[in-house]
C-alpha cells in the first residue's frame, strides 16, 4: 500500500483528500416532527349525523381562532395537530349550542417525530331548547384528550366526561354578582387581574379591577370558586367562594355580594410569603337567610400566618436510652406537614432545632441501631405570643431496635406531642398522646399465624434480581401466604431490598414478593423440621434471599429459543423454594423447584379462542332461512352468547348470566361446565348484562338493542369476547372498575348491525389495573345534645391544617356522613345557635401509605352539643375533643378512642356547692366553755382546732346522721342530673355497678374524749367508703371498673367531704375584714382577721376573740386539707 501511496502524483493525492472530506460532511435533511390526528364524528341527542358542522380551532384560551374545518356528509372530521401546545376544538351549528374540547398534546421527547393518533371522538351537540345547564356547556369540555405515559396512547380523561355530565343535567342556575374595592394602605391607585376558577382549574371568569381598585365579576352558583389576584405590585393570592346555596330551590335566583379585599404589597419584605398558600379570605351562602358573608375564621388564620413570619420558636433536651449510649450521627428532621423545613446532623446527645409557628410539626429522630422516632407540635397561638421567645426543653428516649418486649407499630404514633396553653401561658405536654405511645409500645406484638404454631424460624434476607447480577430491590412489597394461597400478613422491604419474617414451623408458606417494573413472584417455604428441632425458636443464619422476576426476563430452553413470561404463568407456580436439609442443620433452596417452573415456561400455550357451538351455528342458519322468508318479523331474532373464566382463565360453571331492563329481569341463563352461555337477546331494549358467581366481583356489560323503524337489523347471535372475572378476595385490582361496565353494545346504522365498543373495555381494563382514587374513611353519626336528643341542622365543618375542606348539615333526625382522605389529620367541629360547640379529632392516617387502601366505615361517632343554659357546665373542655377516632393497626378499623371522650365528659360539668343557709344555722356552734378538742381526720393523720362541742355533743352526732341520709339523697340527685344524657350509649344501665374514685378524699369530725379503737375504726370507715364511691362515679361515667362488688346506685352511702373553705374581704381603706367560713358536715365554723389602720390587727373565731397564733396554727392546717369554694 505504502509503495503504491508513493506512486501517486501530488494531483492525486489532492483528489483522494478532497473526496473523503466531501463524503465527511455529507448533507442530512431535517426531520420533520410528528402530529397528532384526531378523528370524530358529530350527532344530535337523536343520533342523526350532522353534516356541514364548523369546527374552529383555536388556543387554549378560546380566543385566539387558528383553523376552521367542517364535517363531511357522514358527520366524521380529521384534523391534526401540533405537539406541546394546548388546543381547544369548539363545535358550531346552528340550532344546537356551542360546546367545545380540549386538546393536551404534549408527548415524551421519544415520540416527538412519530405521528400518533388520538381516540375517535363521538360529539353529541344539544338542541338549543334542550333543557340542560347552558353555563355548563359553555364553560367545560366535553373530552380532555392527553398522553397517558402509562398506556403509552393518547386518552380521554373519563373523570373530565363524568363531570360535564354531572353539570350538563343539573338546573340552570343563577349568577353570584361580587364587586368591591382591592385595598392597600401604601399605595392609592393600582390594577388587579381576578380569575375566576372552578375546582378543576377551568377557568370560569376573568376581570380586571379600576385604577381606584373597584371591581366586579359575575360568578355561577352552586361551585366551589377559587378567585386568584394577581398584580404587579402586590403579592399573588387568592379567596375561596362557595356559590351553593341551601336550600338547592334557590339555586335558580341571582344574587349580589359586595366583598372588600386587601392585598400585601412587595415592598413589605417582612412578611410570611407562605401564608399565600391559604386563601386571604372565604365566603358562602348563610342559611336561612338571602346573604352571603365571609368567614372570619379564614382571614384572622391567613393574618396570623403572614404576621409569623420567619419566626421559630426553639425544641431543645438530651437524647437518652435504656443503654446509656453516646449517640453520634443523629439525623433530626423538622417537618411542617408534608414540607421538610430543617434537617441537621448532630453527633452528641445534646439536640436543638427551630420550628415554625402556626403549624403541625414533627420532629423526626432517626440513628442506627434504633428505632424512628418523633415528637408532635402544634405550635397554634395568638400572633401576640409569638414575640416573646418560647421554648421547650425536653429529653427524648430513644428505644433499640434489639429489644424484643416492645411492638415496633407504636412508632408511627407521636412520643409525645406539645401544644400552646393560654393558662399556662406556655407549652405542655399532652398526657393522653404519651400515655396512648406508651400504651401501643407495650401491646404485645401479634405473630402472623400463631393458632397452631408453637414454635417459629426467623429468616432473613434481601429481595434480589437475578437478572441484573443480584442487585437488590428496595421498597418491595412481600405477602405471607399460607398452603391454601390465603394472605396471612405482609410487609415491605427497606431501601437496601432487606426484609426479616417469622414463620410457624412444620407449615408450607408462599412468599408473593411485588415490586414496579416486576412480575408478582411466588417463592415456596416449607419450614417442617425433624422431630425434636421444633420444640425451640429457630433462627435461619444464612441469609434467605428472595429472587423476584423482571418483566422483561426471558426464558431459554436447550436449543437457545427464548420464551417471554407472563404473569398468569406465575399466579400458580412459584418460581424458588426452600426446605429443610437435615444433613446441614438449615434451610436451602430446592434447585428443581426452577426447572420445573422454567419447563412450565416452555411449555406454555395460549389460551384457545372458543369455538362457536354447534347450536350457534344452527341457529345462525336458521336466522339466513328466516331472512330470506317473505313474511319476516319486523323484529330480528337475536341471541346473545360468551364465555366467563377466572383469574387462571380456567372456565367458571353455573355462573348467573341475566339481563335487566331497569330493574326488571328480562332475560336469564348460566354458564355450562365449559364457562359458556347463549341466551335469547330481547330487542329495542336498553338493558344492562350482569355476570355472578360466588365469592366473584359481579360485572356488567351495556346492551342497547335500540335501532330505527325505518331499518331492519340482521337476525343473529352476538358473541361477546371472553370475560374474565376476579375473586373478591384479589387485592391486586381496583374493584371501583366493577362499577363500569366490561362491554357496551350499540347499534351501527352503517353496517345496520349490532357491534361492541372498542374504548368501553379499554377504559375497564385501564381502572381495573389502577390504583383506586376514590378512597375515604366514611364517618357517620348524630348530632345530639348532653341529654342525648337528636339535633337536627347542626352544622358540621371539617377542617384539615386550619383550611376548611368540607361543611355539611345534619338531617332532621340528627344524622349526617362525611367522607374523609386518607393520611390526613381532622377537626370536625359541630356548630348549632344556643349551644356550646364541640369538635372530634380523626385522623386518618394509617401504616399503609405505600399500599393499597380499602374504603372504610366509622359508624355511630356522635357529636355532642352541650346546651349553653346548662348549669354547672365547664367551659374550659371546650378546647379539647369530645371525641378522637385513630386507625388501630391490629385490627385493621379506625376505632375511637375511649379515654379522649371519657376526659371530656369527666371535666364536662363542675359541681357548685350551694350552703343550706337552713342547715348552716341550725348546726353552726356557737362560743361556750371547751369541753373537749375536736380533731380534725384525714388518711394522713390529725389536724387539730377548737371547736364547740360541750353539751350538743349527742344532739349534734345524731342530727348528723340524719343530715348524712339527706345529703346523700341530694348528691345522687345532682350525680344522676350531671350525667343525664351524656353519651347515651353509656347511660343506659347505670344501675348494678362497681363503686370506685380515688379523687374524693374524706374527713370526718371526731371528739379526743372516744375511745382510740373507735376513732381508728371511724379512719378506716372513711377510706373504705372514699373507694366504694370512686367506683360508683367512673363506671358510671363509663370510665373503668375494678371489679368490685356490685352496688347499685340506689344504695345508701355516708359520704364525707374535705373540709370547704369560702373567703371573703370586706371593708374600705383604713378598716378591713377577711373572713374564712369553714363548712364541715354542714357546720360552719367562721374565723375573721380585721385591720384598723393598717397597723392594728384583731382575731375572732365564730365571734370570740383568739390570739393571732391560735388563728394562724388553726386555719393554716385546715387550708392544707381543704379546699376553696368559688
């Protein structure tokens, strides 16, 4: 080569150069970017086509027109449109009213230069004196048409045509006239853009305001609105206006709403600019009136935000534990709900973080080798109290992960939770949250499937991929399924794919590992072991590694053919096992169990389409003859047949095959031993096809066998494709898709033939495989009041971080339903005119956010209105739940907790002692010549004062007994009265219960002159009865019992109370009197100090004269045993 390079002449040379750089930079043309095809055709309400219809394309805004296209003679239109823009195709006609689409049609990158086509749209264009909502149609699509990453298409949104429908056939409805004045103490003259938008970003109305700030704009009734602000001066925010009215017979009137606004300007630096993520302002429909009004609540929550600005206040203490560890490496994450506002690293035991005001915060604490842990803050308040500095300094202990006497579930629950006290002005500790921690910490820990087990083998492992060299899967969900494939427990794997599960010994498991991107992977686990091993706990010290199958493995068989999986090929065959090897003391896995599934692989066949059955075919030709006749029915004889199999494609016998028209059956059959039916199809009917079999999710198919006179349809038989139906104990499907139908059958006047649908089964098969999105706690109950009567019309406001969500009314007889998100906190507050509102806590979160969530019930959670002429009533309880519901993990519900409502009704009333100025005459001891010291008893010991008691000694001790019989008549009246009527689930049988209250402490007067025994005796009479009556109030009040002998209520008890204390002042400047009037056993014994002049001072006791030692030594003792009346 080199000799003949040499050869060449530098001409040469020249050429062979110029020609490689030509070939070099060869020239590429550009490549032409793809479109999007949309097809469709345009109807009436009738079905007739419509011909010559303008189509105008324009932007997104409607405003701007691009294009106009027509329909041709069959009423069918094709347009194509650019990728990455939004368009909207509005529908003209005269005599019909305008309605329009909108066309999302932004694409992935990868099919950016690939036409795609969307769905073939049917149009249905209303006469323009149809009764439907007019305002409806104009302001809504009909199709939303968007990419669907997941299906890989173009779609159309089904919710977006669920809601159109929703709104076209609801009444015309009146406008919501709102004008007013935007205002802002800096600056005089300014313009303010208001859009006006509806709950699912449509935009209903826009406006601008005056240069004074004055505007109007006209809204629709009955939606939620949400009125964004947007100026170049001020900060964007925006109000919430709820245009329904009650009742709905009003909905029709037009109403005018004048609504000032204030807006924050930009050269205010200081403000919170997170408070504009709240509305500024609220305002609805006041029933029973024609106003609407703004909810002050909303602004004063907004203001206070705003003014917080970047304040914090400060969590400080020590992390301890049960070890003694010197932790390092702490993470502490500060969260305001969902939103990370700090994270730190500390590397000793000493912590201090900064949290937000007016919020919901959690302090997450996470170190290796324990447990997660956190502490609840709700640092709500007045603004007032956030410029001073406020701090809590408390020690957080954290718990080893090692520790085997604690149920790990109790860390999803708060340690401990603080909140702002306007009496203590401070932050406190909130017992019940600990005491609930505490409680759940100590639960004892529930092993999955321990009825027959006695023993168990722990395995430990990672779930692995062994196509991609053994990389580990996180966050992987894994089932325990017993012999039968029946769930038991699950769990998930954390980040490193890493997992721990306990199985019961001499059992056959199934482990169903899950993941995205992956096949449902079955792993059989045989844990029988020789006899003598099972009587201990085993634990599996190599590391049991679960092999989960990707969607894209392939199987090759000898000849190097390779076999794509599917997951009906794994729903029955695991794929691993493990079994016990008694020659090396542990569990291993079975090499054959895979041989086998891979031949299973192989050897796979697709199911076979069903042959038609010979009758069909007779009957097909039995139709053609009678065609062919001259004397042919006008109605064509039509039959409708199918085939239903399971979830294995396996067919399903004697399932229930029937036709409804309404309500009324108007044809049935079921399916023979091979899963098929064939049954007479009635015609000219709207019907809907229901398919049941037991412990199957029932299906639906849409029959419409409707066509014109004027046409004949063909005598046939319709032959449904296969359907597969579910078990309803499959957690891996969406069962809303169960309220759609599987199939829809119409009549085509092109073919003059019935035909199915083709998007009606992919939009089931879409929501079968989806994730439900309608899933909520359902609450019920009834407003009643503290004597347990119905209340009707209470209103009901549901709150969520301080932002009301929801507002509903109870009926007549109390009752109302509410439906609650998931992982979500809750205030229900019931609000009634002449009663003491109250509210519940619910919470709705739960330890399965990453799973599946089923809808769920909290029946009978009963809102208390205490009425405000109660007498006696606390009105401090008021700032704390009647009532909370939580999510309890082992038994799977949202229960109540007992203890929030039974502290409620506890401090509910207070009782008001009134003296018997009667009683207090009659018994009061006048001065005479001691004859004895009386001494005052308690558990505790003697307090000693003077008392009268001389010769009345007898007289008194029997008018004493009988004043005992009185009093206790009189308090069990008040006992009876005070719980009238609360919770009356719980008052039902108050008789018959056990006695117990530690809180009431007893004293009694006894004279030095009795005997030791008698007064040791008179002692242990008090505390034995101090007991009996603690148990008579909480089991009353339903709040614990001891077990105890049961007393009725009805019974006779001598009941003796502290000494009370009343304290007056009296007197002006140079003279005053303080006078302590003490009531024990209705006798009343008085000890007055008085002041002349400043300086000189006098002591009394019941209007004898003491010295000043007496008069202290006496009262000092009483008042550390007594208490003070109000």
């Amino acid at each position: 080569m080199k000799a003949y390079i040499a050869q060449l002449s530098p001409l040469g040379i020249a050429l062979i150069v110029l020609s490689s750089l030509l070939l070099s930079f060869s020239y590429h043309p550009p490549v032409e970017q793809g479109k999007l095809t949309i097809s469709g055709k345009v109807k009436n309400a009738n079905n007739k086509i419509l011909d010559s219809i303008s189509i105008i394309i324009t932007d997104s805004t409607g405003r701007l027109a691009l294009d106009t296209i027509k329909t041709d003679k069959k009423g069918k239109f094709k347009y194509e449109f650019e990728y990455n823009q939004n368009y909207r195709m509005h529908y003209v006609a005269k005599g019909y009213l305008k309605s329009f689409d909108l066309i999302k049609t932004e694409v992935p990158k990868s099919k950016l230069y690939k036409d795609l086509y969307g769905p073939t749209l049917v149009v249905t264009l209303f006469d323009s004196t149809a009764d439907v909502n007019r305002r409806a149609i104009q302001r809504h699509p009909f199709y939303v048409i968007y990419f669907d990453k997941s299906l890989d298409m173009f779609i159309e949104d089904v919710e977006s045509v669920t809601a159109y429908l929703d709104e076209v056939i609801k009444p015309n409805v009146g406008e919501m006239y709102v004008s007013g004045v935007f205002q802002d103490t800096l600056v005089d003259t300014f313009r303010v853009r208001i859009l006006a938008e509806d709950t699912l970003g449509f935009l209903l109305a826009e406006t601008q305001s005056n240069e004074d700030g004055s505007y109007k704009i006209s809204l629709p009734l009955m939606n939620k609105v949400k009125l964004k602000f947007v100026s170049d001066n001020h900060y964007e925010s925006f109000a919430m206006v709820n245009t329904k009215v009650k009742p709905e017979s009003n909905s029709g009137n037009d109403y005018v709403v004048k609504q000032d606004f204030t807006l924050v300007n930009k050269v205010d630096t200081t403000v919170n600019e997170d408070a504009f993520d709240k509305p500024i302002a609220r305002v609805e429909h006041f029933e029973g009136s024609d106003d609407f009004v703004e909810n002050p609540a909303v602004a004063t929550r907004f203001t206070n935000e705003l003014m917080v600005g970047n304040r914090r206040m400060q969590f400080s203490g020590y992390l301890t534990s049960r070890e003694g560890t010197a932790f390092k490496n702490t993470n502490i994450q500060v969260r305001d709900g969902d939103v990370l506002v700090e994270e730190v690293v500390v590397d000793s035991n000493y912590f201090k973080v900064d949290l937000p005001y007016q919020s919901i915060v959690h302090v997450r604490f996470k170190t290796n080798d324990y447990h997660d842990s956190y502490v609840s803050f709700n640092t709500n308040m007045d603004v007032d109290n956030t410029d001073k500095k406020n701090e809590v300094k408390a020690n957080v202990e954290l718990i080893s992960r090692d520790r085997s006497d604690i149920n790990p579930k109790a860390f999803q629950y708060p340690m401990y939770k603080y909140y702002y006290s306007n009496n203590d002005q401070s932050f406190v500790n909130d017992s019940v949250t600990k005491d609930y921690f505490i409680a759940e910490l100590n639960t004892p820990i529930e092993v999955p499937d321990t009825a027959v087990s006695k023993n168990f083998v722990t395995i430990r492992g990672a779930v692995i991929d062994p196509s991609r060299n053994g990389k580990s899967v996180p966050n992987a969900r894994v089932r325990i399924l017993n012999k039968d494939r029946a769930m038991t427990s699950s769990f998930s794997t954390d980040k490193k794919g890493r997992y721990s599960a306990t199985l019961g010994l001499n059992k056959v498991y199934f482990l169903e590992v899950e993941a995205d991107e992956y096949f449902a992977t079955q792993i059989k686990f045989d844990t029988h072991v020789p006899e003598g091993m099972d009587g201990s706990d085993l634990e599996d010290h190599p590391s049991t590694n679960l092999e989960i199958l990707h969607s894209d493995m392939e199987i090759s068989d000898e000849e190097g053919n390779r076999y794509r999986m599917r997951q009906e090929m794994l729903e029955q065959n695991e794929s691993m096992a493990y079994y016990f090897n008694d020659t090396v003391k542990e569990f291993v896995e079975d090499p054959a169990v895979f041989d086998q599934f891979a031949l299973a692989i192989i050897e796979y066949k697709e199911p076979v389409e069903p042959e038609i059955p010979a009758v069909t075919l007779a009957q097909i030709e039995e139709a053609k003859r009678l065609e062919a006749e001259k004397n042919k029915p006008k109605q064509p004889d039509m039959r409708l047949a199918g085939k239903v199999n399971d979830e294995r494609n396996q067919p399903v016998a004697g399932a229930s095959v029937a036709l409804y028209e309404g309500k009324k059956k108007v044809g049935e059959g079921k399916t023979d031993s091979a899963g098929n039916f064939n049954m007479g199809l009635p015609v000219q009917r709207e019907m809907v096809l229901k398919v049941e079999g037991k412990g199957l999710y029932p299906v639906t198919a849409d029959i419409n066998t409707i066509y014109p006179d004027s046409l004949e349809p063909k005598s046939e038989i319709l032959v449904l494709p296969d359907l597969k139906t579910y078990t309803t104990s499959n957690v891996g499907i969406n069962p809303a898709a169960f309220d759609d139908h599987w199939q829809k059958i119409t009549y085509d006047p092109s073919t003059n033939r019935f035909v199915t649908d083709d998007e009606t089964p992919k939009l089931y098969a879409k929501k079968l495989n989806s994730t439900p999105d309608n899933q909520y706690l359902a609450v019920e109950g009834r407003a009643k009041d503290q004597k347990g009567r119905n209340i009707g019309d209470a209103q009901i406001i549901v709150t969520s971080n301080g932002v009301v969500v929801d507002t509903v009314y109870s009926d007549k007889k109390g009752k109302y339903n509410i439906k609650l998100e998931y992982q979500k906190d809750y205030r229900m507050q019931v609000i009634k005119e002449g009663y003491q509102s109250t509210f519940a806590a619910v919470s709705t979160n739960t330890s399965k956010e990453k799973e599946r969530l089923i809808d769920k019930k909290v029946k009978s959670l009963n809102l208390l209105l205490v009425n405000k002429n109660e007498k006696n009533i606390n009105n401090k309880v008021f700032s704390k739940p009647y009532a909370r519901i939580a999510y309890d993990p082992q038994l799977d519900e949202f229960v109540e907790v007992g203890s929030i409502t039974e502290s409620f009704i506890a401090d509910l009333f207070i009782e008001e002692e009134k003296p018997d100025k009667k009683k207090k005459k009659e018994y009061q001891l006048k001065s005479k010549t001691v004859l004895a010291k009386a001494e005052f008893t308690s558990e505790k010991g003697y307090k000693e004062y003077t008392s009268s008691a001389g010769a009345a000694k007898e007289a008194a001790q029997k008018r004493s007994q009988n004043q005992s019989q009185a009093q206790k008549s009189v308090f069990m009246g008040t006992f009876h009265n005070a719980i009238s009527g609360i919770q009356g689930e719980r008052r039902a049988k108050i008789q018959d219960v056990t006695l117990s209250l530690n809180e009431i402490f007893n004293a009694r007067v006894a004279l030095t002159g009795q005997d030791k025994k008698k007064i040791d005796e008179n002692m242990a009479e008090a505390a034995e009865q101090k007991n009996d009556f603690n148990d008579i109030i909480s089991s009353a009040l339903g709040m614990r019992t001891d077990g105890g002998d049961l007393v009725s209520t009805d019974s006779t008890f001598n009941v003796y109370l502290l000494p009370r204390i009343k304290h007056l002042d009296q007197g002006k400047k140079i003279y005053s009197i303080s006078r302590d009037q003490v009531y024990v056993k209705g006798i009343m014994t008085e000890y007055v100090e008085t002041t002349d002049w400043f300086v000189w001072d006098n002591y009394y006791k019941n209007n004898k004269k003491i010295s000043e030692s007496s008069y202290r030594a006496e009262l000092d003792s009483i008042k550390r045993i007594g208490y003070l009346l109000n």
